[in-house]
C-alpha cells in the first residue's frame, strides 16, 4: 500500500511540474500544492476554478492563485484569521463613519441649543411680571445650559473616539499589506487590481473600465455614510452580476471600480459597461431612519483598449481620460461612443 502511494505521487509530481513550467508559475510551497490538487483531482471545486481560468485564455497570474489557494486549500485556522481581519476592519469602517456621521448631528445640536438659550436668556430680559413664569424661564436657562454643556462634553468624546479607531484602522491597514480584498464589498482590492492588470496585459484583446459613482460626495453629505456604503456595496453586487468569461471587478479607490475584460475588443465592452450603467440605475437602498429609498444612482464609466506597445498604466490612464470625458458630458453615460 505505501509503495502504491508513493508511485502515485511520483506520477502526480510528473504532471505538476511541466503544467507549472507551461503556465509560468513560481514553484512556491503555495502554488505547488495548488497543482499539485489540481492533478490529482482531489477537489472538483478547485479543479472547476482553475479550468474555468484557462479556459478563457486567462493568465494564471501569481495573485489568482493565492486567491484560489486560500478558497480552495487554505486550512481552516487560515480561513478563520482571514475572515476575522476582515470582519474587524469592516466594524471599524462602519463604526467610524457612524462617528461622524453623530458628531455632525451633535453638533447641529448644539447650535440649536445655542439658539435657544439666547431667546430664553432674551424673554426674561424683556422682564415679564409675572413671577411664576420668569422661575420658570430661569430654570429653562439653566437646564439648556447644563444640555449645552453636555452636549459639548459628548461632542469632544466622540471626537476622541473617532480619532482612536482612526489610529486603529492605521494599525490594521498596515499589517494587512498582503490583504487581497475590500473589507467593505468583498472585491478585489487595488493591490489585487494592479497585480492582475500587469499579468492580463500580457495576453492581445483586453480591455479596461473604470467606472466612477455620480454625486457620490452629495450623497454622503445627504443621507450620511452609512447610506454611502450600503449604495458601494449594491454597485459592487450588480457590477459582479454583470461579469462574465473571466471579467473581473475590483474596488479601485472610493466610489470607483475598475473592471478588467480578457479577451475583448473594445465594442464588445463597451456593450457589458453599457448594461453595468443601465444596472446600476436600477439601485434602490433604504434609509432605515426615515424608510426612503434612495435611488436615481447613477455611474459614469470609461473604457479603454489596450494597443500593442502599451504597458498597465497607459490603458489606466486611457481608461480614466474616457471616464473624465463622461463626466464632462453630463455624467451617467460610457466612453467613448461608438
């Protein structure tokens, strides 16, 4: 029995390493044990994944593969970790952005308080006779001053709150450098994007989006951040639904995504952004404050061809020159037109 196993693993490792020869993957511990599964057809789900990549003549890039080796291999303490950092960072950005989003109405407060001990302190200047109301406005004064000055005291509390989850979210932004995803949609962060782009763009016929959310400031100053984060979350689920043979969508910075489109022509994307758009006006979030559903979100998207000669940053560039010239148009349209 020991010598069948070891004679099917000597011919597993004869197969694992000319597909890593052939696809041009480091032989790291983590990439090896990836094919080495992957041969031995020990998981189908793995084995799905990996057929779907080449299947679409998609590189293997280095970060697809710890992404498909943490899904598919990654044990479950790995799993748990990667999980729990995620789970804390998104706490802390929804915490934080609560934060603000109270010191502002605190703040508002304060100034109506403010207001209204002027009128009070007003009325009883104004001197009326009788004396029961002017006790009255006396005590008034004093219990709005005590608010005010509690108000103040909540004020500078959450003031210091908000800047010691800032430090945290520091912290925790620096010993997560190797993180690959956006704790707050799920996608693929920036780190991710650059390292994909550069691997893609080794292969002819791939194209670039960036698509960029309308009046975004507007609507966190309006509804508040944690409104804001509920329509970035929604964009990136309709985004992803809308990603097919091997597209892939990432959360560029703020209220942008960037989505890369293998083995595409530049109408053909355009036709998948265009249907992105069109989804993503469809959006509806609900204020649980209020019960309004916010809509008419809108997105501006540039797409970008890459041409023989050009490196990554030239199609970003290209990319975000087609998203300014949608901007510059009215908003809520995809560049160029054909």
């Amino acid at each position: 029995m020991a010598d069948d196993n070891l004679e099917r693993s000597f011919a597993i490792l004869k197969k694992t390493i000319p597909l890593l020869l052939k696809h041009k993957v480091t032989a790291v511990p983590t990439n090896y044990a990836l094919w080495y599964t992957y041969v031995s057809n020990e998981s189908s789900e793995l084995n799905s994944a990996v057929d779907q990549v080449l299947d679409n003549n998609v590189p293997l890039s280095e970060i697809k593969s710890k992404e498909l080796y943490r899904k598919h291999l990654a044990d479950n303490e790995e799993v748990s970790a990667w999980e729990l950092r995620r789970s804390v960072e998104a706490m802390l950005i929804e915490l934080s952005q609560s934060l603000q989003d109270t010191r502002t109405e605190t703040t508002s407060f304060k100034n109506t308080m403010d207001s209204c001990v002027d009128d009070l302190a007003k009325v009883e200047k104004e001197g009326f006779s009788v004396e029961e109301v002017m006790a009255l406005v006396r005590n008034l004064v004093k219990d709005t001053q005590n608010i005010r000055r509690c108000t103040m005291s909540f004020n500078a509390a959450l003031t210091e709150a908000q800047d010691e989850i800032a430090m945290l979210r520091a912290q925790l932004e620096q010993s997560q450098q190797d993180a690959l995803y956006d704790a707050l949609t799920g996608l693929c962060n920036r780190r991710y994007f650059d390292e994909e782009l550069a691997t893609q763009s080794l292969k002819p016929k791939l194209c670039l989006m960036l698509v960029d959310l309308d009046h975004f400031k507007k609507t966190n100053d309006d509804y508040g951040h944690v409104m804001g984060d509920l329509v970035l979350k929604a964009t990136a689920k309709k985004l992803q639904g809308k990603c097919r043979d091997g597209a892939q969508v990432f959360r560029f910075g703020g209220e942008e995504f960037a989505i890369i489109v293998p083995n595409s022509s530049l109408s053909k994307a355009r036709i998948i952004a265009e249907s992105m758009r069109n989804a993503i006006q469809r959006i509806g979030v609900k204020d649980k404050r209020t019960g309004k559903v916010l809509g008419d979100i809108t997105a501006s998207i540039g797409v970008a061809e890459m041409k023989k000669g050009m490196n990554p940053l030239a199609l970003i560039e290209k990319a975000d020159k087609q998203l300014y010239e949608a901007k510059r148009l009215g908003r809520n349209r995809v560049m160029p037109m054909m």
